[in-house]
C-alpha cells in the first residue's frame, strides 16, 4: 500500500515530536531570554521590507534640507580673547589684590581661584546682554536680544591638541552683516572689560559694607567681655587666676603644717596636765589656793605659832591633865589660833575658789616640790588654753582659705573662659578692621583686571573684504539625510510595531520556539490545482503545475507531508488550526490530505468547523450529511464518510448542518469515541478545526490528536494572538505542537520573482 518515495534528503530529516510549547518568561525572570536585546537580524529584515518608506523619507528630508542650504544667507564670524587671571608669578606680585593681602610680596595663589562655570553664566546673564544691546542699537536699531544670544558664544579656550583649558574666555559672534558682528564684537569687549574693573570694585564695596555692619556687634562683644573681667577680678580679688592659686594653695598648706605642730603641743600640755593634777589630788584653782596659803605670811605665822602652842600643850598634858588651868589657858589659845587660821585660811580660799573648798590637800602643807609642781600645773594648763585658742583661729582661718580653693576653679576657669572669649573677639575685632582698610585700598584700584588677548575682528580677505564662514551646505544637507534616514527608521519600526504581525518565516522562528515543519508559498493557481484528474501521472501533473505556476505550491506540501510522515512515534492524527479566520487552514489542510492520499495512504479529511464549514466547497462535495448528524444522532459514522473525487484513497467527512452548541458535541464522549474509530479506518487523519482565538470548540480535541498543526499567515496574523492561544494549549493538552507558514500575498512569498521554496525548514528542538 505504501507507494511514495522517500528521497535521502528528506530521511535525513526525519523529525522527533518535541514537547509541547512553552511560553516564554518575562524577560526579568530567565537567565537568557531568547529575544533579549536588540535583535540586529529581525532589524535587518525590518529595514529591509520598510525600504521604500525609508528611502522616500530620507530623500525628502535631504531635497528640504538642500533647498534650505541653498536659500540660506553667508554669515560672517568674528572673535577676541580675555586673558581673566595672572599668568606668571610677577604678575600675581604686582597685582593689587595680593599686595593688599599677602606678605612680603609672595603671591597668594588662592586669591585667583575663579569659578569659571559662574563666570561664563554672568557673561552671558540677560541682564549683561541687554547693556550691550542697548549700546549697539545705537547703530543698529533693529538688533535685539535673541539676536544677540542666538549669534555669541561665550566660552573657555582649550589648548590645541590638549583637553585642559587656559585661563582664556574666547567670545565669538555670528552673523549675516558683517559691520553688525564688528560692533557687537567692540562693544562687548568694552562690556566685559568694564564689568571685570566694576565686579572688583562693587565686590570690594560690598566687603566693606559687610564689615562696617559688623564692627559694632564685635566692639560691643568686646567691650561686654571686658566688663565681665572686671567684675569678676573686683567681687573676688584676683588679677591673675594662675598665680594667686598656687599661693592660696601654699597658704593652706601652710595653715595645715601649723595646725598639725598645735595639736600635737596641745596633745603634750594635755598630757602633763594631767599627770599633774593627777600627782597633787587638786584643781588648778585648788593648787592655786594651795601655793598662796603656803606662801602667806600671816597664815605661815599663824600655823607657827599653832605649832608652838600645840607644842606646850603637849609638854603640860604630860604633867597635867585637861582641867589644869594652864593646858585649858593652852587649849583656849590653841583654839583661838585655830580660829584665826580658818578665818585667814578661808579667806585665801575664797579670794581663789570664789567659795571654798571640801579638799584637805588646799589646807595641807605644800612643801616646796609640791610648790614646784603647782607651778607646772599651772603653766601647762595655761599653755592647754593658750594651744586651744591658737587652734581655733586655725580652723577658723583653714575653713576660710578652703572655702576660697573650693570656690577659686570656677571662678578661675570663668575668667579663663572670658579671656578666651574677649581674645576671639579682640582678634575678630582686628581682622576686620585690617581687612577693612585692605578692601578700601583695593576698591580705590583704577587698572582694568582683565586683560584684551585679541582685539574684536572679523577674518578678511587681501582686499580687506569680510570673509564668510564656509558654507555649511553641504553639512545641513548630510543631517537632513541622516535625519531623514532615521526618521524613516523610526516610522518603519513604529508602523510594524502597530501591525503586530509576522512577516517572514524568519519572524516566526525567531518569536516563537516551535518547529517549523512546513513554509507554503504563495500560488495563483492553488485552487485549480485541486481539479486535476486523479488519472493524471507524475509527468502529467509535473507539466500542468510548470503551466500554471504551481509547482512550488505541491513542493512544499510535499515537504509537510515528508515531515509528517517521518515523525516518531508516527502521526496518525492531527489537527490544523490557526489562531485567527483568514489563515488559509483549509486550503493547507485540503492540500496536505490530497498529498498524504497520493502517496498511497489511507486519508480521512473532517471538517470540525461546524459554524463555518468549507471543506465541502474545497472538496465539491455536498453537506447535507456529516459530523453534526454522528454527534447529534448517534448514527454510524460509515453512512457518512464520503469518497473524494480527486484521489481514491482521499475521504471525506464534511461538518453537516449547523447544529446548537457545536461546541459542546466536539468534546462529548460520543466524539471521542468517534476520533478512536478513525484512527483504526485509516492511515491518516486530518481535522480542520475553527479557528482558536476567542473560540473553544477546537480545544476539545487537542488532546485526542497525536499532532498539531499551528498555521500562521505571513503578514497576517496577529502576534499576540498566536501567543495567547500558544499559551492556552499548553494547560490543555500534552502532545506536540508544530508550526506551518502560509503566505497568503505574492509580494513576500518565497517563491515571488521566480525564487524557489527550501525542501524543508529545519527549526527543531
């Protein structure tokens, strides 16, 4: 049954089903995106179908900016130099800005710094320009002040052949009369000279206004801190922080050596005291009393004649007893003498005690070790006392003296502060008086800062005539073409940007990542070729497709089917379908079942397209029985397969009369069922299905066919819709899906202009 031959080129080629699409990621989310970037190939292919647009554009724009060279007046050019800084170290010497502000004549590099980027902006301020305007329409009144900013150029002089500028402002103007550039020229050097001598002069002033503005806060802030001195040395008498607080703090170290050399005499004369008044058994006042009846005359007088007395009374008891006459004449005086005694005894005492005392040893007989004691007593209690009192008036004047050093580091660090404060503002105070009188003599300058490098001139000629600028024709020309050209770029891209549509097979494989099975070329003749004679032979048809033009046409089915064919596992169903109407499905499906049929296969055409059906009318062959009446009545499906009249192993299943919910009976079971009987019938079996964007009815087969045909319409269908429907079948299904070209006009198709169609586009994944 097989009859075909298979040629080695095409065996070579045999293709294994790659999994089904999957659709590209955004670009942020891959590694390496397939289309990320610009794409020079597709730009390329772009330019080159959008050449005529480009070319008409790029040629319009060079025809207008030629007609605009040529009615473009001469203009003429002219220039001068500023030199706006010192050159040399002489120069900086004499200039008066450094013998105002430096010493000993050393130039002081920083006074020349200029800010050139301000500079040139000053320049060229609106207000600048409308002096010089006003100064030339004393000539010219007619000259304005776009003019002049349209026409000058105000800019830094670069060395030749070096990037680093000089201290060289260059001014040039340009214009189309030629004594109007000679005096814009003139007067702007006078301008900016002028403005170069006023700048320094109104700097200088506004210096020195600033300054007298600010003297009197300075005076006052020096006079404030000197008032603050003052009262500070007056309230706490001091002149000099530093000095007095190393002599107070000697002070108190002194007052603290001598109080420790008090307390420990005082300690000594306590002691002694002690031990002596312990060794009499009296008080100071009693030891006093003591020495003085021991040292009275009267009273000593007294106790001798007591003594003498006691005496004879002792040598008369010893004869006598206490009722003789003379020991009573004894006891009486001796009585009497006691008496006088007490009264003188007690009258010491109480001239000492200031009221007596109880203690024996006062009356007692002081000899004189016990005098000499007394003495000692006496004297270190004295001392005690005196020792007592001198440490008091050391305490008092320690706590004094340490109230002071505890007090001194504020009161010292105060003053400090204030001595720094008032030394800040005294030199503040200075510096601004000197800087005063240094801007004051720098005001008082006359000599113009900038110097003229080059005087205003426009360039002549041997005859002294302007020279114009060379003409720049052919420049404005060169720009409107490479204007145009881009233009007609950007129109070109924006125009197939708007159409969103593939152009060539080259589009295809580049956007989307399928294989490319098959590229059908444009013909003619395509619809006549279906009504040859199936007795025709190979010579036959090889003659009647060069006559009508339509070989390359059956070159390329035969191509589809050879990929087809040789497909493993092998294809026995497929499904062909489009993303949108208008693809040429059919005419691909109606060809692709005549070829497979002759080459000795078995082929089953259906028509699933039960809204709009063609096959029948490809096929001439009548409709009034078909897929709907299988589906909807659940008939045999034999009574309904129709025999094609252009080859005897080609059959047909037409859609039949339009019935309700069509969608619906394509996915019942009745449909699947139907599907697996065709595939026991016959060798081959192809579903023409609607088409897919917007319209679910061919959804339902997807997974029930071993290969799908994606045909995409060159210059024709949409972009985003084959990507949208690419997408949805990858959820729906798991079989391959592969791509089919069809070029539906003669000016892209491939074998347009006697060019021929490749065997077989190998894309493969």
């Amino acid at each position: 049954m097989e009859t075909e031959q298979i040629s080695p080129s095409l065996a070579a080629s045999t293709r294994i089903r790659p999994p089904a699409y999957q659709p590209q990621s955004d670009p942020d989310e891959g590694d390496n995106p397939p289309n990320r970037g610009l794409n020079l190939r597709s730009l390329g292919r772009t330019l080159q179908r959008q050449i005529m647009l480009i070319a008409g554009i790029t040629t319009a724009a060079t025809v207008a900016a030629g007609y605009l060279a040529m009615n473009t007046p001469n203009r003429y050019e002219g220039d001068f130099q500023v030199l706006v800084e010192p050159v040399t170290n002489e120069a900086r010497a004499v200039d008066p800005s450094v013998v105002t502000r430096t010493d000993a004549g050393v130039p002081d590099r920083g006074a020349f710094t200029v800010d050139y980027s301000t500079q040139l902006e000053i320049l060229t301020s609106p207000a600048r320009l409308n002096r010089i305007v006003q100064e030339v329409q004393q000539q010219f009144p007619t000259f304005s002040l776009p003019q002049l900013q349209e026409g000058l150029t105000v800019q830094r002089l670069a060395r030749e052949n070096d990037p680093e500028l000089t201290k060289i402002i260059e001014v040039t103007y340009e214009d189309t009369d030629p004594a109007l550039v000679q005096q814009v020229l003139k007067v702007t050097a006078a301008s900016y000279l002028q403005y170069s001598l006023e700048e320094r002069k109104t700097r200088f002033g506004e210096g020195v206004k600033f300054i007298e503005a600010q003297l009197p806060d300075v005076q006052r802030r020096v006079n404030s801190l000197q008032d603050d001195i003052q009262r500070l040395q007056q309230q706490y008498d001091i002149l000099d922080p530093a000095a007095q607080g190393g002599q107070l703090s000697q002070q108190i170290g002194d007052i603290t050596n001598q109080q420790i050399a008090t307390q420990q005499l005082l300690q000594e004369q306590r002691v002694l005291y002690d031990n002596l008044r312990r060794q009499l058994a009296l008080s100071p006042q009693e030891a006093i009393a003591a020495s003085a009846l021991s040292e009275d005359p009267t009273y000593q007088a007294s106790k001798a004649a007591l003594q003498e007395v006691q005496t004879q009374l002792a040598i008369e008891l010893a004869r006598f007893n206490e009722e003789a006459p003379v020991v009573r004449s004894l006891r009486q005086r001796e009585a009497n003498i006691m008496a006088l005694m007490g009264s003188q005894a007690q009258t010491i005492i109480g001239q000492n005690l200031g009221g007596g005392t109880s203690n024996g040893q006062v009356t007692a007989f002081q000899n004189s070790v016990r005098i000499g004691l007394i003495g000692q007593m006496v004297e270190a209690g004295n001392q005690v006392e005196m020792l007592e009192a001198r440490n008091r008036v050391i305490n008092q004047a320690r706590s004094s003296f340490e109230g002071r050093i505890q007090q001194f580091p504020e009161v010292a660090r105060r003053y400090t502060d204030l001595n720094r404060e008032l030394e800040i503002a005294t030199q503040q105070l200075n510096r601004l008086q000197t800087q005063r009188e240094t801007l004051r003599v720098e005001a008082a300058q006359t000599e113009v800062p900038w110097e003229l490098v080059s005087d205003p001139l426009i360039p002549r000629d041997a005859d002294g005539d302007p020279v114009p600028v060379p003409s720049r024709a052919s420049r404005l020309v060169l720009l409107g073409a490479a204007g145009g050209l881009l233009l007609g770029t950007l129109l070109a891209l924006l125009l197939e940007k708007y159409r969103n549509v593939f152009y060539s097979v080259e589009d295809i494989q580049e956007a989307i990542q399928l294989p490319l099975v098959g590229v059908i070329p444009f013909s003619r003749g395509a619809k006549q070729s279906l009504d040859f004679p199936s007795t025709f032979g190979a010579d036959e048809m090889a003659v009647e497709d060069s006559r009508m033009g339509t070989a390359p046409f059956r070159e390329a089915f035969s191509d589809l089917y050879s990929n087809i064919r040789l497909s493993e596992p092998p294809i026995r169903s497929l499904m062909i379908c489009s993303p949108e109407s208008g693809d040429g499905k059919t005419t691909i499906a109606v060809y692709l079942a005549q070829t497979a049929a002759g080459a000795g296969q078995r082929v089953l055409l259906v028509d699933t397209n039960l809204r709009q059906p063609q096959v029948h009318n490809r096929m001439d062959v009548p409709n009034t029985k078909g897929l709907s009446g299988i589906l909807s009545s659940n008939l045999n499906s034999d009574d309904f397969i129709q025999q094609s009249p252009l080859d005897d192993n080609l059959y047909v299943l037409t859609s039949g009369p339009a019935v309700p919910g069509s969608a619906r009976l394509l996915g019942s079971d009745m449909m699947k069922q139907v599907m697996e009987k065709f595939e026991q019938q016959f060798d081959l079996v192809i579903y023409d299905t609607p088409h897919l964007y917007g319209l679910t009815d061919a959804s339902f087969l997807t997974t029930q066919v071993d290969e799908i045909l994606m045909v995409v319409a060159a210059n024709k269908t949409n972009r985003t819709s084959v990507e949208r429907v690419l997408a949805k079948l990858t959820t729906l299904r798991l079989s391959s899906i592969s791509m089919v070209t069809n070029y539906l006009r003669e000016h892209n198709s491939p074998n347009a202009g006697g060019r021929s169609t490749p065997a077989m586009i190998a894309n493969r994944r």
